[in-house]
C-alpha cells in the first residue's frame, strides 16, 4: 500500500482517484483468498470417500509439513494415501439377473471358498437395498431368518452362508443396507459436517457406501473358532490374530434393474473406476430357464439382464448360468457372443445334491485358474500358476462326498411356527445337516407346524383334523425332537406338547431359545403342580407363582430393534459331570468350563423358578459366566432321558461343515442310537440310560 501511495503522489492524482485506487486493490486481495479457500475445500473434498484411519493419517501428514507448502502437500498427499489404501485390494462383485433368490448368496460363498483352496485371505460384505436398518424387525416369513453376529449385529441369513462357508467371523459392518447408509448421511447432516452442502445421492450416499466398502475391504477378519475353544483364546471366543484379507467379495441383493438399488449400483461403478479394473471382477448370476416339451434353453433373459448391466457401467467378467440342468455348450457360446464374455468365463451352475458341491463345480471348470488370471491372484513369475490349499480342498471334497453318499436315514421333527418358509430356519437346518456328515446320515427333515399339535385330534374327517392327525403322525415317527427359537403367542402350546412327548416318550429332545423356555414351561406345570405356568410374553397377567419364563429387566419394551439380548456372551458350564460338559469338551480334572455361543432373546428363566426346578430333577448345568445369575442349559439325567437338553443361546449360528455344533452334534448322535434300538426292538424306545456320547 506505501509503495501503490507514493506512486500515486507522482502522478498528482486527486484524493478521491486513490481512495477508489484503494478500495479497488482491497477487494482484489478478498477475492484472491476466498478462491484460495475454494480450493482448500476442493482438495478436502478428494478424501471424503476414505476410511476415518486414513483421513487422519491424511490431515497429519499436512500439518507436519512446512506451511509454506499446505497447497501442493495437501494435492499430492491425498493422491497417494487414496491410491494406496483402495488399489492394495482385489474386489469381486456378485449381482443377480432375471429373477431373485436365484442363488447370489451361494455363488458368493462358493467363490469365498475356491480363494481359500487358493489360501487366499478372504472377506465379504452383503448389500440389501431395503430401508430398514437390519433384519432384526423384520418377519421370517417375509426375509428368511435373521442371523446374530458375534458383536450383536442381527443381518442377512447370506452372511451365515459367508461365515460357514468361508470359515469366518463377520461383523455388521458387513452387512450394508439402505436405512443404514441414509442413516449415517443424515446424522452427519444434521452435525453439520457437509458444510452447508447441498446432501445428494451423488456424492454423498455413493461416497459413504464406498467408504464403508473399502473399511471393511481393509479390516482384519477372525477365523472362527468352536464354541468350546474360547477359552483358549480370547474372551468372546475369538482367535488372537485376526488375518488382513486379500480380497473382499460383495454381494448385491436384488436384482439388476431395480429401483431401490441404484445408489449402490453407481457407488460400486465409482469403486471400480478408483480401484482400477485389473482389481475388479464382476460375476453376474443370472437364470436360463428350459420351456417347451423338447426342452430348449433360453438364453434370452440373462442377455437382457447383462444388457441392463452393461447400461449401468458394470460389465461382467463371469456369467454364472443357472439351470435345472447342465447348460448346453451352444447355449453357453450364444451367451458369449451376445454379452460380450469368454465361452470359458461363462459358467453352468445346475441344481446339485448338496450345495457343498457348488464350490468344486466351480473348479471343475477352472474357475480357480481364471479368476486368479483375471485379479492376478497367487501368481509369481516364476509360478505363474495357481496353488491350491491341500488340506482345505481335500476337507471340502470329502464333506460333499459324505453328504452325497450317507445311506442311513435319521428323521428330525422340527417343530416350529414358520415351518411354511424354511429360510425362516436356514441355520437350524444347516446345523443338523453338519452334524448329519459328522455322524455319517442322511437327515430326513420334518417341519411340523406346533399350531398344528395345540388341541387333541378332533373326530370326523375335516381337514382340519387330518392336518393335526398328520403332525402328530410326524412327531410319532421322528428319532429326534427339535423345537427352535421364535417370538409370539401362536403356536406355543403345540410346542410345549411337543416337549411333553419327547420327554415322556424318551425321545432325544433339543430346545433353542424359545424351545428352552417351553421345556422349562412344561417341567413347571408336569412337576411343580403349577398347571398354568407360562411366559410373561405369552399370558402378561399371570401371577408371579405362575411366571416360569420373565423378561429381562434391561430390555425395553418400547424400542424393538437392537434392544435384546445379543451376540456372543460367555456361558459357565458349572457341572463337571453334566452332559454339557462332556458335549462341550471338558476335561474330567476341570470343575467349570467357560463357552461362547451367540445369543438373540429378551425373555428369560424366572431365578426364583430354579431351585424349584432343580429339587424336582431338572438341572441348570450353564449359567451366565458374569452374573451366573441368568440360566443358560438345562438337562436331564442321562440315567432318566437318553437325551434332553436346552439352551438360551443359539449354538446354530456358530456351527461349521468341519465343526458341527455340539448340542447339535450331541443330538444327532443321540438319534442314532435311539434308532438302532427302535429298529432292533421293532418298538419305540422306553428305556433309560442310554450312553449316548459312545
């Protein structure tokens, strides 16, 4: 400004030229810093997309460096830490074509098990486009189950199939939904942190779906461990040394073209543009259905779905063809030639046996070889060929053989409210399945309808009493009885009934969760004379004498999601000699052993109910480890029932192919020996004592 004054005075300009002259230069020095600003904002809107770790490290960098240079540090800096942490990962993404349910959900967890016999380290996440926050409100007939992780997370039943194919520990962070991600958006909204932006789906939700993506891509996995395992490792049963994944497999629900999917979509054609398409892969499943009496395969439809695709910036790598059958070669070159893909990357997946042979059909048509040629997967340059995993391969070709080739039948009535969707108890059924190969049987399942088993058959041929005669025709002819967790009143009685058989009859019996409750509900009115004990959840005004089941005082009854009792817990195992001490491992010079099992409840034993219970022969043997106040496991005398059991938690969601879960386990076995006996007596069994752990 001095110098601009004396220039001024040289030239005898009047006092009014230079306070223009001033005001002039003042406001072009205001412009100059607030462009400047602009692009401070501009460059802190290049690390939006990246994990919070990163962004730390991002504005750490800055503030180290010399002031002088905040503008070119802040440009080269955030290249380099973007380029870095998303490029380090491979990525594979599944979506689905034609129709839903077409088998994404395997397909994804099939391909998790082809990199682990590559010993690659593996994650998964699954997208569900619908607005709600989790699965945890909503109905089983409608979604399926809802499966419980290790940190409480209620989520898809696909994660269950990520966690025991791929031998995994998931957390919900890999579990993505819509209600979820707006959720987060609004709440940054609504602090302020946009600055005054204008909140879009593009940038902001596609960058927040990016961001979690690439957070979890980044975020080492557990491996699971058995329930008996956890004490020696860490408190919730999980190994110390969590593995970094190589690659992160991503599951679109839906199916392309759908409305509600569209922000996902776009977010995921934005990761593939950041990550570089040599990082990755996308495997579109899709249907060809066979119509006409000759038998024809129609590839029309998938050509329509990859169509869709393609107009949505994603181009599949892999086309994986569902069918009843093989598809034909012909059918398989046409698909090629119209999508755009390699004969060899267009793959036929028929409806098999058992879906552990989805993974080696897989291999069967070198998938292994070409996904590993295509993401550049376990190749050096001296081997520039994949290597398997032997052990894991050969584990997993001998748990397909024996589900195929198990002749001795063992027949299971499930008794349960949502028997008409059996996604409703995906778990359940996995977990006897487990235990099926283990035992070397072939499950036979019965889905008996507990509304069904309420009232005493009536006479008369209605079809109502047909259907009742049917169920309890069912129970009557079961080697074991299975009654599973669920919520509400309808059906309860029938399942109480369904304890009270199995327990006279000497029927080898497991409850989960609710089935708990119901034995502790029929032992109560069969032993302590108290015929109209039940649940708080089922009869709210019954006495307190009557209340074998209460809710548990830190839940609410206003908020319904996420308010239970959820996750792993640990449980005590008090009772050197009781069964679940022996299902569970325990060593005969160890008085207690703590277990960890995922849990997902609200209502529990009434504590005043136990001593009762127990002077009357049923006995706790597994409490809470913390409060040791809460019941866990019930049983009865082997000496009384060959095999009787309930538990609190839900030891189903923790069972593998390779490690059945125990109770489940001890089930099975139970059954066997029951029907050996039945079958050699011609009768049903009545006999105590029978050694079912040999």
């Amino acid at each position: 400004l001095m110098h601009y004054y004396m220039l001024l005075q040289c030239f005898n300009m009047s006092r009014v030229v230079l306070i223009i002259s001033i005001l002039l230069f003042t406001m072009f020095s205001a412009i100059t810093c607030i462009s400047a600003r602009r692009r401070c904002n501009i460059v802190r809107r290049t690390v939006d997309f990246l994990p919070q770790s990163l962004e730390n490290r991002f504005y750490n960098g800055v503030r180290n460096d010399d002031s002088r240079h905040v503008g070119l540090t802040l440009s080269s800096h955030s290249k380099q830490s973007s380029i870095e942490s998303i490029n380090a990962k491979k990525y594979i993404l599944v979506t689905g074509g034609v129709i839903s349910g077409i088998g994404k959900g395997i397909t994804a967890s099939s391909i998790g098990v082809v990199l682990k016999m590559l010993n690659i380290g593996v994650t998964a996440i699954k997208i569900d486009p619908y607005l709600n926050v989790d699965a945890g409100t909503m109905s089983p007939f409608e979604h399926g189950e809802c499966f419980v992780l290790d940190d409480g997370a209620e989520t898809d039943l696909d994660l269950g199939n990520y966690e025991r194919f791929m031998d995994l520990r998931l957390t919900n962070d890999s579990n993505l939904t819509t209600g979820k991600i707006y959720q987060a958006v609004i709440a940054r909204e609504r602090r302020g942190e946009f600055l005054g932006k204008t909140v879009q789906i593009i940038p902001h939700i596609t960058n927040e779906i990016i961001e979690r993506i690439v957070a979890v891509a980044a975020q080492p996995v557990a491996g699971a461990v058995s329930a008996e395992e956890c004490d020696q490792v860490d408190g919730d049963g999980v190994k110390l040394e969590p593995q970094q994944p190589d690659v992160c497999v991503i599951e679109l629900g839906g199916t392309i073209g759908d409305i509600e999917s569209m922000p996902f979509v776009e977010a995921l054609r934005q990761l593939q543009l950041r990550v570089k398409k040599e990082n990755f892969c996308i495997v579109h499943v899709s249907m060809v259905p066979i119509v006409g009496q000759d038998g024809e395969q129609k590839t029309k439809p998938t050509q329509h779905s990859v169509k869709e695709l393609r107009a949505l910036g994603l181009a599949p790598d892999f086309i994986v063809c569902r069918s009843t059958r093989v598809v034909e070669d012909h059918s398989r070159e046409k698909i090629s030639l119209f999508c755009n893909v390699d004969a060899s990357n267009v793959l036929s997946v028929p409806d098999v046996s058992n879906i552990f042979q989805v993974p080696l059909l897989l291999l069967r048509q070198n998938f292994d070889q070409l996904l590993a040629d295509r993401l550049g997967l376990g190749q050096t340059a001296d081997k520039p060929g994949v290597v398997h995993a032997g052990g894991f391969k050969e584990e997993w070709q001998q748990l397909a053989h024996v589900a195929d080739t198990a002749s001795d039948e063992v027949v299971v009535a499930l008794v349960g409210k949502y028997t008409t969707q059996q996604d409703s108890y995906l778990s359940v059924i996995s977990a006897l399945k487990h235990s099926c190969i283990a035992t070397n049987q072939r499950l036979k399942l019965l889905m008996v309808d507990s509304s069904l088993l309420e009232e005493e058959v009536e006479q008369g041929d209605s079809a109502l009493s047909d259907q009742r005669q049917h169920a309890w025709n069912q129970l009557r002819s079961a080697h074991a009885v299975l009654v599973p967790g669920g919520f509400g009143v309808r059906g309860i009685e029938g399942k109480v009934r369904a304890v009270s058989y199995a327990r006279q009859q000497k029927v080898p019996f497991l409850g989960v969760c609710l089935g708990m409750q119901a034995a502790v509900i029929e032992y109560s009115r069969a032993f302590l004379g108290r015929s109209r004990a039940n649940s708080k959840e089922f009869a709210p005004e019954i006495d307190e004498e009557d209340s074998a089941v209460i809710f548990m005082p830190e839940g609410s009854r206003d908020q319904m999601g996420g308010t239970m009792r959820l996750g792993a817990r640990r449980t005590l195992i008090r009772n050197a000699a009781s069964l679940a001490m022996q299902l569970y491992g325990g060593e005969s010079s160890r008085s207690t052993k703590v277990i960890s099992e995922r849990h997902r409840h609200r209502y529990e034993v009434n504590p005043t109910f136990v001593p009762l219970l127990e002077a009357a022969g049923l006995s706790f043997s597994g409490v809470d480890a913390e409060s040791q106040q809460r019941m866990e496991v019930i049983e009865l005398s082997t000496s009384v029932h060959p095999y009787f059991v309930g538990v609190q938690f839900h030891p189903e969601f923790q069972s593998r192919p390779q490690r059945p879960a125990p109770v489940f386990l001890g089930l099975l076995k139970a059954a066997l020996v029951y029907k050996n006996i039945a079958r050699n007596s011609k009768v049903l069994v009545t006999q105590p004592g029978i050694e079912v752990l040999k």
